[in-house]
C-alpha cells in the first residue's frame, strides 16, 4: 500500500511540473468558458428582469432610460452619493427606486451567489464530501442563531446584526472543529460534528421564538433565517464587497492545496502537505465567504450545496475551474430565484430562501435516483 502511494505522489507532482511549465492557464477550456458565458447571459437578463418590474408602476423605456441615464453614469458626485451615502434630492423618484432599490438588489444576489458557490465549494473539498455545505458544517445556523438573540434579546444592538451574524457563523465552525478533533480530523467526524451543532442551534433559534412578545420582531427574524434579498440597498454591498474580493482571492490561492486534499490525507501528507493546517486555514477562507452572504441576505439554503456539484459534473473537479464555474453560476442560480421570488406572486415578495430550496430539493432528489454513490467525492 506505501508503495501505491508513493507512486500516485510522484505521479500527482509529475502533473504540477507540466501544468507549470507548459502554462497555468491550461485548465481553461471551451466547457468552461461557454459555461461562464451561458452563466453571464442567464444572470444578465434576470437582472433586467429584476430591474424592470416592481410593485412601482414604471414603464420599460423610462426604466432604462433611467439606468442608461448619462446625468448619473457619468457623474461622479452622483455615483458617489448612492453608493457611500449623499445628497440624492435632485433624482426624481422614479430614478430613486430604480438606482436605490432594484439595482442594489441585482448586485447583492450576484454577490451572495458567489459567495455561497464558493464557501459551499470549499467545504467539499475540506471534508471530501459533495453533500457538505455552510449550512451542513453549523456555519448556518450558528449565525441564524446569533441573529435571534440580537433581535430578541439585544434589541438594542440590531444595528450591528451583519457583524453578530458573521460572528455565529465563525463561532459554530469553531465548535465544530473542537468537536471533531481527536488528535486530528476526519471529514466523517467534520460533517458529523456539523449535524450536530446545526441540530442544537436549530433547536434553540426554535426555542427563542417562545421568549417573543413582538410580532415585528418575530416577522424580521423570520425573514433573516429563510433568507430574503427584499430591502437591499447600497449599504449591503458595502459590506459584503470587501469580503467577497477577500474570497476570491484566497480561495484562488487555496485552488491547489484543495485539489490536494481531493487526493486523501495520506497522499496529501505523502505532498509535504499540513493537512489540518490547510484544512483549517480553507475552512476560514469558506465561513468568512458564508458570513459575509448570511449578513446581508440571511440564511439561504442549497446554493452553497447544489452549485458546486453542478459545475464539478460539466468542468470537472479540478479546483481551479471549479472555483471559476461557481463564481458565475452562483449568481446566475440565485437571481433567477429572487427574480421568481419577487413576482411569481402578485402583491407578495416570498423569501428567495424558499424559492432556493424548492430548486435544491427536487435537484437532489433526481441526484438521489441517478447515483448510487452520491456523497464521498
């Protein structure tokens, strides 16, 4: 068995040395870039959806006649106010619901989506399970929670909600990880931790509802832990865009070392690899990608789940292409949600997180019936 070993290692390290060689960027090929162009044009026409119809009545050619407005493209003191916060009384209304409201909102789906892609990506890799996810791995509802005691119990303290919740997440993970740690981790133990965690907390944020005298406050909590992109505005992106660049960067980083791991601890070690090391420093890169998506957009379910196996069957497992394919079809999964979300019945805006787990559930449902070994990457 140390001699198979040995020799997938050598094998795998003969692989790295032509990629290098020969060029970094061999992994892009025709299925991956026609699956981000489809991706693209998907994610661009429900923005233009999203964009033009509201509960506003606004017809489509003064719609984007406001959007291609040049007063406001090309003008910097006006950009700056609605992106960082200004003097917007010289916009009309019209322009004010279109710039302030559906635009904002377009922009936060395409940020959770990749985001979610993302995190939900990594912790497949780390745990080598294709059934992981935030939500699976307590990072979910250990920020859920966090949520409800801000709302029920520090009422006081709502205002710094996206960081309470970022917090939870991180805190969970950590849980986590203690639980799982016997001289080292395992991916059964990770995941079995996880249900664990995510069992007791989704226990307590149920319990917490019973200590809720305000039915506002009751209707709020309800919207941040089924997930709603409804009230989005410019201060969401703030947040969440630092972030996001901090993901994709570090992830990209990180696409080698969770190739690595693909291969097994053994063989990862046999690499020279700290497999807990980078087992803990890529699950930090995914619960700070799920945090920063819960805190603005609450808890949404099977993006972070579904995603990641839908770009591993068309480009394969390599995660450099699969870190690029969950870029572009995260945002495309979840605006086509919102878009249904938000007009699919009149007069009602439902929770996208409803919306995405009515998609994910009978997707791996069909998963369920086509693989025998659905599971273990």
């Amino acid at each position: 068995m140390r001699e198979k070993t040995s020799g997938c290692a050598r094998r795998h390290t003969n692989t790295d040395r032509r990629v290098d060689s020969s060029g970094r960027l061999e992994w892009i090929d025709g299925t991956l870039l026609s699956l981000c162009v489809v991706s693209l044009v998907i994610t661009a026409a429900s923005g233009a959806v999203q964009i033009t119809f509201g509960d506003y009545s606004i017809s489509i050619m003064e719609v984007w006649g406001i959007v291609l407005d040049p007063a406001i493209l090309v003008s910097p003191t006006t950009l700056y106010a609605l992106v960082f916060g200004g003097d917007l009384t010289h916009l009309t209304t019209e322009s004010l619901i279109v710039w302030t409201q559906r635009v904002p909102r377009v922009l936060v789906a395409v940020l959770v989506g990749s985001n979610l892609a993302i995190s939900g990506a990594i912790f497949q890799a780390v745990t080598r399970n294709e059934l992981a996810s935030p939500y699976i791995l307590g990072v979910s509802s250990g920020a859920g929670l966090a949520i409800l005691l801000t709302l029920v119990v520090f009422g006081g303290l709502a205002t710094y909600l996206p960081l309470f919740a970022a917090l939870g997440g991180a805190l969970a993970f950590v849980l986590v990880y203690a639980i799982a740690w016997n001289g080292g981790t395992s991916p059964v133990r990770l995941v079995l931790a996880g249900v664990i965690v995510s069992t007791v907390f989704g226990s307590l944020q149920t319990g917490l509802y019973f200590f809720v005298d305000d039915l506002g406050t009751v209707q709020n909590a309800l919207a941040w832990t089924t997930g709603t992109l409804s009230g989005s505005d410019w201060s969401e992106i703030r947040v969440i865009v630092p972030w996001t660049v901090l993901t994709v960067v570090l992830s990209s980083a990180g696409a080698r070392q969770l190739n690595v791991l693909l291969l097994g601890e053994r063989t990862a070690r046999s690499l020279g690899m700290a497999v807990e090391r980078a087992r803990f420093g890529l699950s930090a890169v995914a619960i700070v990608a799920a945090s920063a998506s819960i805190a603005v957009g609450g808890i949404i379910g099977f993006v972070g789940l579904i995603v990641p196996h839908i770009v591993r069957t068309i480009v394969g497992s390599d995660y450099r292409a699969l870190l690029v394919g969950c870029l572009f079809v995260g945002p495309a999964l979840l605006v086509v949600a919102d878009v249904l979300a938000r007009l699919a019945v009149s007069g009602t805006q439902l929770p996208v997180g409803i919306l995405t787990g009515l998609i994910g559930g009978p997707y791996f449902l069909y998963l369920m019936k086509r693989k025998q070994n659905l599971g273990e990457l």
